[in-house]
C-alpha cells in the first residue's frame, strides 16, 4: 500500500539513468512510484514537495541523464500496513474483493493510506512496473465502485483501464445488478417498494458531504423488499438501480427508515457529537452490506455473480434485532 518514505516503503531520491531520458517528469514519477497515485504525484510537484536537482519544477519537465528527483513526504497518520484484500473474485482483467467496514475504499481527507484501492495496487505492484517499464500504462487497479467507509461487502476493481471502462458504461447503463442488505429503524409497512427521489448535495448540512433529496438533484432510483420485520426493525433486501453518492442511506432516511447506526441520516446532532468525541464506539458501523452482484463480464462474455456474505458483526446486530437466529438469503 502507499506508505511514507520515513517507514522506508517508497524511494525519496530517484535517479534518471537512460530509460528516463526525455522522458516527462510525471510520467517518470509514476513509472517510478506506481502504487501512489498519478493526482499525488502531480500535488507534490505542484506544491513544491518534488524538487529537480534542488529545484521546483512542472510535470511537463522534460528529464535528463543524471538528472535527481528529491520526493519530501508528511508523516502518515497511523494505520494497519498488512490490510489484507478478502478476494471474491479475481482473474487477468478483474478483481472482486469484500470490503470490511471502517476501512476506506479510496484515500480521502486524513485517510491518506491504508485504503482499499492502494493495497490492491499494492498486490500488483511487480504487474504495474512491468507494464511501464515497456511504456504500457494500461494495467491499473482503478475502483468500478466504492463504499462508505461504515458499509461493507463488495467492491469492484477493474485491473485495466478498458475493462474499468467498460464497466463503467455498464454501470451507467444500469447492467450491473446489485443487492444490498440493510437493517433500518422502524417497521417498514410495505413489502417491497420503488423510491424515486433525485439526490444532490446538501447545503444546509456543516457535512461537507451529506446528501439529500432534492427537486434539482440527479435522477436516483433504489427499489426494495421486506425480508422481516421485528418490534423497532426491519431487515430489507435492497437493490440500488442508480448509483449516487450515499443513495441507499438518503432514500431510506427520506421514507422515515434511515439505517440503523447511520447517525448522519438519523440525527446530524449525534453524528457530529460522535465526531467531537473521537471514540470507537462513538458511531457505530452502519447495518449496510453489499451482498451480491451480478453482471456480463466485459471480456470474456460469461455472467458473473459474485456473493460476499453478511460479516459476523452485522449478523450478530441483526440477530440481536430480531431476536432469533439471522434470516437465510
């Protein structure tokens, strides 16, 4: 995974033998650096953290022999080095791997390592090189989709930029089914049901990105189905059609059954009492997975279903909801 040269995992000194000559300084970088990302190698070159023979220098620096690239690193906030991928499913082209809850699919914010995408770059580092060094940027473990970082279940990672392509039309064609579990607040009446909200930003939140729905927002669709119900829950199959930010959570929380433990979509108050008071238990994981999906895989045309099952800590909150054992899916 990205790691801070002070730990000793990436090189702070990098060297221009002939392979780089007249090579851009970004594309050398990356060549170089492949498991950080393209957009971080550029910040730190931009921000002056890159520094040619001493001095700063643009991305479209054209390089020379002998030529030194001086990389200065932040300390990293603590993480776990050794996150292990749960992989579901994995071939040349395509990785499919089980997310646990707390651990963020992409860097952000003060997550800056230790996430999902970096240790599965971080399984194809030798891949990655080697495509390079023949001057191939193609294979590259890019996110098909991400999760919250309180969700968990499947994620999927296109190994090429093709593949991650033409999922991505996939996606956006809606011809990747997929089907969450969720537990939420309250007795959900209706059996199964369509909500049909647009989504977009919430400006009234001090959440920079908290959702709601609104009449300007984007078209946003999520069907579901009442699995059981139990006296202050209600366990639901869920099946997003589209795939806006946090729209399982909006769309339950807009008909009155936000999910159990989102304290964002449940009560902003609380969810900003938690943070204020920075413990573990303060905001406890949501009682949301990503169970099942299911589409044509892009290459070699057989239909994928990939199954991740609901994580001990989840089934353990639904057994206690309903007061009996975890209801087969």
């Amino acid at each position: 995974m990205e790691r801070d040269t002070e730990q000793g995992a990436l090189p702070s000194r990098l060297g221009v033998d002939a392979s780089g000559v007249g090579m851009r300084a970004d594309v050398f970088l990356f060549r170089e650096l492949p498991v950080v990302s393209r957009t971080r190698l550029r910040q730190k070159v931009q921000k002056g953290e890159a520094l040619l023979n001493g001095h700063r220098f643009s991305t479209s620096t054209r390089l020379r022999a002998g030529d030194e690239i001086l990389l200065q690193w932040k300390a990293a906030v603590p993480t776990d080095p050794g996150l292990q991928l749960s992989i579901l499913y994995e071939d040349e082209c395509l990785l499919a791997v089980d997310k646990p809850a707390g651990v963020a699919a992409h860097p952000m914010g003060a997550r800056q390592s230790g996430t999902l995408v970096q240790a599965a770059r971080e399984r194809y580092r030798q891949v990655i090189r080697a495509h390079l060094q023949h001057g191939d940027p193609s294979f590259y473990p890019t996110l098909v989709n991400r999760l919250d970082v309180p969700t968990s279940g499947i994620v999927l990672i296109a190994l090429t930029r093709a593949v991650h392509r033409a999922l991505q039309a996939m996606s956006a064609a809606r011809r990747i089914d997929k089907e969450y579990v969720a537990l939420v607040d309250g007795i959900v009446e209706q059996a199964e049901g369509a909500i049909d909200l647009p989504i977009g930003p919430c400006r009234d939140s001090v959440v920079e990105l908290k959702m709601c729905c609104r009449p300007d927002g984007s078209p946003s669709l999520t069907r579901y189905q009442v699995v059981q119900r139990c006296e202050a829950h209600t366990l639901l199959r869920v099946f997003p059609v589209t795939g806006r930010q946090h729209q399982i959570r909006v769309h339950l929380a807009a008909i009155g059954h936000p999910v159990a433990g989102d304290l964002l979509y449940r009560d902003e108050t609380l969810f900003l009492a938690a943070l204020r008071a920075d413990t573990p238990t303060a905001a406890p994981r949501l009682c949301l997975h990503a169970r099942r999906a299911a589409f044509v895989h892009p290459v070699t045309g057989a239909r994928l279903v990939i199954e991740a099952a609901v994580p001990p800590d989840m089934r353990e909150a639904i057994r206690q909801a309903v007061s009996g054992e975890m209801p087969a899916f």
